[in-house]
C-alpha cells in the first residue's frame, strides 16, 4: 500500500524538501511516499464540490480522534475534548498564551526548533534542559525538571515521542513527569504529532491519559504526510479550558483549513490499514539505515529509533563539526544538530522515510563527505 514517488513525482509533490536541483533531500520531515488514497479522495472529492468556505463549527473531527485513540492505544478520550487549530505549533502558541501561567516555560533539548519560536512569540523565557549526548539515555530528565519548577517554571514543552531523538518515553517516565507537574501545579504541553508513527519495540503512551490538566496538540499531518492540509487539534479535559480556547479572539486564533478538516477526519477514520503498511514500511527502512551505517559509517552512533522517520545521528568520532554542511558538498542534504540544540556539533538528523535505493544514496554520500574530512564547497 506504501508506493514510493519517483524523483519527478517527489519535486513536484514536495517542492520545499525537493527544492535544490541534484540534491538528494533528507531533512525536512516529509515522506517521499504518496498519500493514501481515502485522503486523497476526500479532497479531490471536496474541491469538486467546491467546498473551499471557512470550516463549520462543528465537525467530526474530534469524533475521529477519539475513535483512531481507543484503537490505537486504548485511550477513552471523549469526541467533545477536541479544539481545531490550524497546525501543531500555532496550537501550541495558543495554549501557551491562553491556558498556561506567565513565567518561564521548560523546553528539554535537543528539541524541534519551533518550540523555542513559540515560546518567545509570548515573550517568555525558555529554560532548556540539555541532554547530555554521552549519555545512553534519551529520557527527560526529571531532576532537571524538578529544578527548574521550583525556580518558578510552569509550563513545559513534552515532545512524545520525541523529535529529533526517536525516543518514547515509557509509563513511568510521564506518570513521574505528572507527578512533579501536580507538585508544582504546573501545566504541560505535549505535542504528539508522531504517536501513530511508533515503530515495532515500542510502546506509546498519550501523556494526557496519566495528567488532566496537560494539553495535548496533535495531527495527522505528519503520520500522513499531508502538512499543506493545515489542520490540528488541541485536546483539553476540562470544558472550562476549552471555553477560554474557543473564546480566543481572531489574532490569536485566526482559523483553520476546512479541507484540513476532511483530511483529518478521513485519516483517523478510514486509513488504518495504510498506516500498518507505513509503519512495517519503516521498521524496514530502520533496520536498513543500521545496516548501511554498520557496513559504510561504523564509528556513527544512532540512537534508538523507537518512532517517527527521524534518525539522530551522532558523528563527532569523524571530527567533522558541520557533518550537514559537508554532505550537502556530496549531494545529500541533511538536518544540521545545531538546529535542534544550539552549539552542539557533529550531529545530524536524517530522515528515512524514503525508498532502499535513495536511503543507500544519502549514507554513501554522507560517507564520502565524512571520509573527505568535510572538505568541499555546499551546494545550492
């Protein structure tokens, strides 16, 4: 059910990833696969009717996530919880300025670097927690968060599963995280965007589940490769939080994409057999990604990928400190690690999620770049 686009079919459909000519792309997060086609014939089906007014007010949408939630991860989530946005990062700004307490905001790093842009667009102070990139262990680190709580942070950012570094974090790490947030009585803000992308091995858990007070930003954007639909949702429990996001006025709220309304409503409805097929897609392409990376770049260290198409990749023993800017030279373009945790070199995140042949192209040309010591004049 997962065709790959050939290289004309990927530039055409994803022209920001595909954008610089020659370049094999695995940066941005997008999937060189076409979409399934129940989404496809839903909006194919929608323009035909001219449906392209403002969305209603009321939807499936949030019916269409409680039910893809107790499929998926036995999770009861009443289709009323639901609140339309119009993409996961404007979701979170909103929750921000709506529902969380002013002061400075817990942002563990590495982290998608919107999470940093949102919570200045509030005029808030980040506090980063680092990980250590030694260390074997890509949890959050809740002595950290503890401190930084009773510093006066009350509000924090939770990637789950998390974006760049692959990793789930288990039951117990959220019920410890919920613990410290009752404590402290702070909020937490859990974009979940990649949970249907947990691979074989692991385990999801929706943070919302184990802390009721936390907000919960997700889409089927990414799972189903479909960003240009612009359509999110914020799920909170409590309809007195959902009356202040509902009531928040057009600049903070603006809208979102009617179409981005079917498309979501038919990928968490209609489109689960296409996502098994995506999923055994890329344990495949995981465990193909290891084998090049054993065979052609042994002193690379990846660190467990447990779901989305994202491998974060530590490359320091090349001695290269931009391994991104020395492949891009070679024709592969990669996602730099200083784009995730400001002045950590020698990383890279590598995005899988395309076919064998093109994934063998990106490490060779990795490889090439890493073996010339980072020599070469960057493309493009």
């Amino acid at each position: 059910m997962i065709r790959d686009l050939t290289d004309d079919e990927a530039r055409a459909a994803l022209p920001l990833k595909w954008e610089l000519p020659d370049v094999v792309p695995a940066w941005v997060a997008e999937m060189d696969y076409a979409q399934a086609e129940p989404i496809t014939e839903a909006l194919v089906d929608a323009v035909r009717r001219g449906a392209l007014g403002y969305p209603p007010h009321g939807d499936d949408l949030g019916a269409a996530f409680s039910g893809f939630a107790a499929r998926h991860w036995g999770w009861d989530v009443p289709a009323g919880a639901s609140v339309a946005t119009g993409g996961v990062v404007s979701g979170i700004r909103l929750a921000l300025e709506v529902l969380c307490p002013p002061g400075p905001v817990v942002v563990p790093m590495p982290c998608y670097p919107p999470f940093v842009h949102a919570v200045e667009v509030t005029g808030r102070e980040v506090v980063p927690i680092e990980l250590d990139p030694e260390s074997d262990d890509a949890g959050l680190d809740l002595a950290a968060v503890s401190r930084a709580f009773a510093a006066g942070a009350r509000t924090l950012l939770l990637c789950n599963p998390h974006n760049p570094l692959g990793h789930v974090p288990s039951r117990g790490e959220l019920a410890g995280l919920a613990a410290l947030a009752r404590e402290y009585d702070a909020r937490v803000i859990t974009d979940e965007i990649h949970a249907p992308l947990t691979l074989p091995g692991a385990t999801f858990t929706p943070y919302l589940s184990l802390d009721d007070r936390a907000v919960l930003v997700t889409s089927p954007s990414k799972a189903f490769n479909m960003p240009a639909t612009h359509g999110a949702q914020l799920v909170v429990l409590d309809p007195a939080d959902r009356a202040r996001l509902e009531a928040a006025p057009i600049p903070a709220q603006n809208t979102w994409s009617s179409l981005g309304v079917v498309a979501g409503t038919v990928a968490w409805r209609d489109c689960d057999d296409w996502l098994a097929a995506l999923v055994e897609r890329l344990a495949e392409q995981r465990a193909l990604l290891a084998e090049l990376l054993a065979d052609r770049l042994p002193k690379a260290r990846m660190r467990p990928l447990e779901a989305t198409y994202l491998a974060w990749l530590d490359l320091r023993a090349y001695g290269v400190d931009d391994p991104a800017a020395a492949a891009l030279a070679h024709g592969v373009r990669l996602a730099p690690g200083q784009d995730y945790q400001p002045g950590l070199t020698g990383h890279v995140r590598l995005n899988l999620a395309t076919s064998a042949d093109r994934l063998e192209r990106i490490v060779e040309g990795l490889r090439t770049a890493l073996d010339d010591g980072g020599s070469g004049a960057p493309r493009g």
